[in-house]
C-alpha cells in the first residue's frame, strides 16, 4: 500500500502511552476530523492538486464534470497545458465561470454568469459539465447551457502534454488558459474527465503533488 487511509484517527495509545497528536513533529497532509463532513476534497486557498505525473493529452475532444462548492468569487478549477499555446482551463472569476481552449490558433471562452440571485459562489453544491467537441465548446452548470462560436474552425486539437492542475498550479508553471493566480477555496468532488470511450475518475488521494488540499473530507460548512 503506497497511499494514505481516507480516515479520522484518533486516541492512538503506544505501549500505554497516548500520543499527542496536537505537536506532532512532522505533518503532510493532514488536517482536522470535522464533526460534521461531506464526501469530497477539501481546498484551503493555499495550493492545489497535480494530476497525471505523465502529462494529459486533451487533443480534440474532452468532457469534464465536477461539482464545487464555495463562498470565494475567485479561483482556479483546472488547467491542463502544453508548452506551446495549446491548453484547456477552468476558473471562477468574480462569481462567473469560465471555460477557455486554445487548440493552436487563439483562445476562445464560453462564461456562464449566474442570473438574478443565482449565486455560485454560495457554499452550496453546483454542478459542472465543460466540453470540448473539436472546434466547439460548451459548459453547462446546474442544467443551464452556454456555448461559444469560434472563429478558428480548422483548428481542433489541443495538443497538451503537462499534467492536470486542479484547484491551482505552481507560480513556476505556465498555463495558457488560465486568466487567474488565485487558488480555489472549497471543496470539489467527482471530478470525471472523459475522451471518446475512456472515462476516468480521479482520486485526489493519488495525486503526485497535493497542497494544501486534503482528500476524502469536506468540512459540512464553511466558517
């Protein structure tokens, strides 16, 4: 077993002799029992998630879900980028979210803006679907559909070749879709990224670099 238990741990006794888990010498990874928890990954503000050690081949298309739950009206999602412009990424900017792609020959967005007093950014659970088919993008949150004309039509595969960051990314990492520096705050839960009949549902446990992100355990409310 090369990975941590998604668990509360607690009253540890050695030989008779309770450990203090309040001063530990060293910690990773780590973080408090909530009384109350939800199924999810919990986002501090501070870092984020690296997935796919490898590197994340979008090419021309790809359907992202996921559900986030926040009060913060800024903050990364997820961004997958090459070395060149090619690159895919998603981020909350002042309460909106934003969808970019730029499969070689420019940038496109397509940006849901909440109506009324619809309100993302509620600490409350919303949903998330962001495809790309080709040339055509398309994001839908809470069954509410945008999608966005683009000018470049003979181009069509984002030729990505870095790993998935999620919730942020490295100050020395460059993302070509990603307006935002700002790292998400919440949680964020069934993240399931899918090209042509290949599905995967990715467990922040097995990321290769997490900060201050704490898999399996949303607080039930934010403070």
């Amino acid at each position: 077993v090369t990975h941590s238990i998604p668990a509360c741990i607690g009253s540890m006794t050695i030989n008779g002799k309770q450990l203090d888990n309040e001063s530990p010498v060293s910690i990773f990874a780590v973080n408090k029992c909530y009384e109350i928890a939800q199924k999810g990954t919990f986002f501090d503000g501070s870092g984020f998630a690296a997935l796919v050690r490898e590197g994340y081949k979008v090419r021309s298309d790809v359907n992202i879900t996921l559900e986030f739950r926040t009060t913060a009206v800024h903050g990364v999602l997820l961004g997958v980028s090459s070395s060149k412009v090619d690159a895919i990424g998603l981020e909350i900017v002042h309460g909106k979210v934003l969808f970019h792609v730029n499969n070689g020959a420019g940038r496109i967005t397509a940006t849901y803006e909440p109506r009324g007093t619809n309100n993302l950014c509620d600490g409350k659970w919303h949903k998330l679907q962001a495809n790309k088919s080709k040339h055509h993008i398309s994001l839908i949150i809470d069954g509410n559909l945008v999608h966005t004309d683009n000018p470049y039509i003979q181009s069509t595969s984002a030729d990505t070749n870095n790993p998935i960051y999620v919730g942020g990314y490295p100050a020395d990492v460059k993302q070509n879709c990603l307006t935002s520096k700002s790292s998400f705050r919440g949680c964020l839960r069934n993240l399931v990224l899918t090209r042509g009949q290949h599905t995967e549902l990715f467990d922040f446990s097995r990321a290769f670099d997490l900060r201050g992100v704490f898999p399996h355990s949303c607080p039930g409310a934010e403070h």
